[in-house]
C-alpha cells in the first residue's frame, strides 16, 4: 500500500512544506522562496501547493497531513509562563494572544480549509518533528540524537534514540532554560537580529577574546555534567517581555546593547568569542551525555542550533562518537520533513531500510526548471544569451569565466531544501583571488561583512586543502585550511585590531579561510550533483585548485532566489558579471537597460 504524507511547519519562523511518499522525499520548500519575503512565518500555501504538483497528486490522494508541532501545548506553556510571571509580560501576552486565538489553535480546521481537505490531520512534538527529520533520513540504521534550539512546545532541547523505524525521546531541557534562547539574547545583546543574526554572531567569534566566559558561568547559566542548565532569568526578559536581555544584564557587560547600526567593538566581539565557546561548551556536554545514555556510535543532529558550523566541527572532532549525520534543514523548516517522517514510520509502521548514502538526495529537494522554461523566459523578457550544446562545453566556459576573477550567477537543477546554496541557487567566485571576498561583499551582496565565504571543494581533494576526514555535502562542518596552504600573519598583521584583520591574505585561498584559518566547508560529490561537480573538475584541471566560492543566489535581506525572473532581477541588480541557467550563459554587458524602480532596495533593507 502506498503512503503519500504531507508535512507543514509554519507560524514561528521559516514555514515549509514536504511531501514524503513511501518513505521517500519526494520534495520540500520553504515558502519564503515562493513569497520573497525572508523567513516567511506564514502558512506555507505556495511550499504545499509545489510539493503537492511535483508529487504529481492532488490533495484527495494524501494519506496524512501533518503539523510539527503541538498548538495546544504550546499554547498551555505560554499561559504557564505568563501566570508563573504576571502580572510581568502582560504587554507581550495581549500582542501573542489574537494570532493563537484567531489562527494557531485552530490550526486542523485551517489546514482542512486551506487545502480543501478532509483526511486527518496529525500533529507530532517540536523536537520530535527535529529528531526525525535527524535521524530517519540519515545513512544509519542505529543513532543517538541530539536535537537542540530556541523553544517548541516545552522542550528547549533533547536526547533520543534511534534505531529502524523508530525513534524515542530519552531525555529533554525545558523552557525558559535554552541554549537556544542565550544565544538569541547575545545575538540581540551584540547588536544582531534575533533568529537570523546567529550566524553573524559565530562568524564574529574568532576576532575576539573569550573573556566573558566566567561571567556567563558565574551569573547566567549553571551548567551541570550531563549538559543540563538552569538560567538565571532575572537577566532575560524573552519569558515575559518584548526584548531578549533587561538592564541587569547591560550592567553585567558594561553597557546597554549594541543598536544594530551602531559600529562593532571590541565589547560585541568578545561577547560573541564568549558565548560561541559557552554554547560550545554546553553542546559538548550535552554529546557525552547522549553516548552515555544510548552507547550509540554514530550521532545525528537538528534544531537551529545544528546550524552552528563550528560547534559541529568540534563534534566531529572531538571523537565521542565514530560518525556525524546533521539534517541540512536543521532549523524548523526542516520539522515539516521529520513530522512527515514520523507519520510513515511511526503512525503507518512502514519499514525503514539505510543505504549507504543517506536519503536527503544532496537536499535537492525544491523546484526546477527546464531549459525550455527557461529559454521561454528569455525571449518573452528580451534577455540575451549564449546557448551551450552540451555541458562539457558549458563547464569548461564557466571555469575560465572564473579564473578571470568574475562572479557568476549559477542556475541549475532543483532548489535545495534549508538555508545553505550548495550549488544549484549559487553565486560563484575564484578562492584564490585576493580580492573575490570584497568584491562579493559590496559589490554583490551589498554587506561589509566580517565573515568569509564558505568554499566548494571537490570531495575528492577536500582532506588536501582541509583538515576534514570525512564529507560535509550539507556545509554544516567549520575545518581549518591545511597546514600547508596556510599564511602565516606578520607579526605587524598581528597587531591589528579586530576587523582590519579582515583583509590579511591568511592562505592560497583566501576568499573562504577565515581569520582563525577556519572553513566552513561543502564537499562536492558527483553522485548528487554531477554538474557542480563537472564545473569544478574543470575548474580543478585549469587552476590545480579544487576549491571555489560558494555562496547563496540572493543579495543581503532577501531569500535565496526561486525562479528564473528571480535570478534574473538578482543578476542585474549587483555587480555580477555572468549569469549561468541551465545551458544559458548571460553576459551582464550584453543585456538591455534593466528598468527597476528601486524599490527592492528598501524591501531587503539595504539603504
Ligand atoms: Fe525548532
């Protein structure tokens, strides 16, 4: 009997949808990428509307839709929160209240409306959505699980098992204590916008000091063996209030937060050294209290805080467990896939086989067009370009375009599921060049960023060019740059302050090694993408260097691109040089005046 099952997450932050059918992942999107708007909460109609038309089914033929939360417990932790506190946090109580009333607690019959659907509708636990979307899809028969973010129902974070087809929760942090949430509140505190800015917050780490680290540990956080924490709340305001951190805890660091357009100091960035080593701290303790309660050898990560690249490389590192799986939709977006999997494994009791790779397939997973569609698009907009016969051609052309030090737009195949480009919706650049990361940064991205580019390397050379032995398909692993390509700073370059490091040249590939010599890396494999990889093949045969700049097809503020009209408008309003979709190459001096009102400038925040 056949199972088609479709999973929604939405109405917190990055809704999404996904189809799985007998098992398989049969695709998934996140609506922000159909509605342009970054991190769109709302229900995920055009992400389910997708799913269901590449299913090639329609709304009669699902077997289940399903939430990846539980409104109604949910919403008791809010009341919970607010009684424990009142009459505190009755200003953000009144704001929260219409949307439950009105939508969230409601959610079955909206489900049911929206879609015209009269099946059941389930509902499986926050990080029981995370844990699933971990561990079924990874290459493992047996794992421990850790899932680990801001809040879902109660839990803060948990420890599971996994093992076949099923998967059982072993031990849970609840809320208001969240790791989650303490990085949110230094992400607010030094000045960065909350539940997108984390990444920001870990990218600015290595330029400071971490000597905060005592202070957190002596006033915020006890932190016991088995990674368990109490916070100290009278530092933090998220349980009742419309900000993360309150006045006690601007007298703890010596001033008030940073306001977001005010210049980064020495302050933020030891803050985030700070906290980035806690978080790392934490994490580790919650790792070794995962393989003491499971014995497990392999380990499988979710939940926002997945995200942190550097904390997973120490993971990795730390050889607590034989062998790392971590879902590249690790945020919760990615719940709507692991409540979907729930369902077929756990409520329709299906089978579980592994193979040897895992069942993400690359997380390809979202739309594509073809090169018709495109070509159509092309002529209706009066667009023109070069059509290539073959790929080899293709390939070859780019990789020079690269070695020329240009920025190419690339277009291909189908949109990948999670916040990482990881070859389909990317913008790509040479390593090697000295002058790549500014370039891309203010030219393109319209940022002054302190973070570097994450490369693409061709799996097959990555142990050569980074101290990685293992693959990172999904970019979620931070690895040094190998000894031997690295450059040593001047001991004048060592005086530098803080963000004038920025511009030393620290290796053979500078645009992606970070001041700490640190790569956030994607290695690239020909079975799940052979046409990023036949690029890079050429690209390796031209320079001796497998590695390029990898970084995601959208400007500052907006998601990553969608369609061809989406690239298209991206391509012509920075500074990109080429753009590449499908077999169509474009060259920006050959195009016509691009009529754009401007507007898009204030939507994405960039004046
Ligand atoms: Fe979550």
């Amino acid at each position: 009997m056949s199972h088609t099952i479709l999973g929604i997450s939405a109405y917190y932050h990055d809704s999404a949808a996904c189809i799985v059918r007998n098992g398989e992942i049969v695709a998934a999107a996140q609506e922000e990428r159909f509605t342009r708007k970054k991190h769109d909460q709302n229900f995920p109609s055009h992400a389910i509307q997708y799913c269901i038309k590449e299913a090639r089914c329609s709304v009669a033929d699902l077997d289940a839709v399903v939430f990846y939360d539980k409104p109604f417990l949910k919403f008791n932790r809010l009341l919970e929160t607010y009684l424990t506190f009142a009459p505190k946090g009755f200003r953000s109580f009144m704001i929260s209240m219409p949307i439950w009333l009105k939508e969230k607690l409601w959610l079955s019959d909206i489900i049911s409306e929206e879609l015209h659907y009269d099946g059941k509708v389930l509902f499986t636990e926050h990080h029981e959505s995370h844990a699933a979307s971990a561990f079924f899809p990874s290459p493992y028969e047996r794992a421990a699980i850790v899932t680990i973010d801001g809040v879902g129902e109660y839990a803060t974070s948990s420890i599971a098992a996994g093992n076949g087809n099923t998967l059982k929760i072993l031990s849970e942090q609840h809320f208001p204590h969240s790791l989650g949430l303490l990085y949110s509140a230094f992400t607010y505190f030094t000045g960065f916008k909350v539940n997108s800015g984390e990444y920001k917050v870990m990218g600015l780490a290595p330029y400071g000091e971490p000597r905060f680290v005592r202070t957190i540990f002596d006033h915020l956080i006890d932190l016991r063996e088995d990674g368990s924490f109490t916070m100290n709340m009278e530092y933090f305001n998220y349980a009742v209030g419309l900000t993360m951190t309150n006045n006690r805890m601007s007298s703890l660091f010596g001033g008030p937060p940073r306001k977001p357009e005010a210049m980064l100091t020495q302050r933020e960035m030891d803050l985030a050294a700070s906290i980035q080593a806690v978080t790392e701290e934490v994490i580790m303790r919650i790792v070794r209290q995962a393989k003491k309660i499971t014995g497990e050898r392999n380990l499988c990560l979710a939940g926002g805080v997945a995200l942190n690249c550097v904390a997973n490389g120490k993971i990795y590192r730390s050889g607590i467990f034989d062998s790392l799986w971590i879902q590249p939709a690790a945020g919760d977006a990615g719940g709507a896939l692991g409540a979907a999997l729930t369902v077929y494994y756990h409520y329709f009791k299906q089978k579980r086989t592994t193979t040897v790779t895992d069942r993400q397939r690359g997380s390809y997973l979202g739309t594509q067009y073809s090169d018709t569609e495109i070509e159509q698009f092309l002529k209706i907009k009066n667009i023109r370009y070069v059509p290539f016969n073959n790929t080899p051609e293709l390939c070859e052309k780019v990789a020079e375009l690269l070695t020329q030090e240009k920025v190419v737009g690339w277009f291909q195949g189908r949109m990948e599921f999670g916040p990482r480009a990881l070859g389909n919706r990317s913008i790509l650049g040479d390593a090697r060049s000295s002058e790549m990361q500014k370039k891309m940064n203010l030219k393109i991205k319209f940022r002054e960023s302190f973070r570097p580019f994450a490369p693409a390397v061709l799996s097959e050379y990555a142990s050569e060019w980074f101290d990685l032995a293992c693959e990172s398909p999904y970019m979620l692993l931070v690895a040094d740059v190998v000894k031997n390509k690295q450059r040593m700073m001047t001991e004048g370059e060592r005086q530098l302050w803080g963000i004038e490091k920025l511009n030393i040249v620290r290796s053979s590939i500078p645009a992606v090694t970070h001041i700490d010599y640190s790569a956030r890396i994607q290695t690239v494999h020909r079975e799940t993408n052979p046409l990023f990889h036949q690029l890079l093949v050429n690209f390796y045969e031209k320079t001796g260097c497998p590695v390029i700049v990898n970084t995601s097809f959208n400007v500052r503020g907006e998601p990553i691109v969608e369609s061809p009209d989406d690239a298209y408008k991206c391509f012509m309003r920075t500074g990109m040089d080429f753009l590449v979709m499908g077999k169509y190459l474009l060259a920006k001096q050959d195009q016509p005046v691009f009529a754009d009102d401007g507007n898009w400038r204030k939507v994405y925040a960039l004046d």
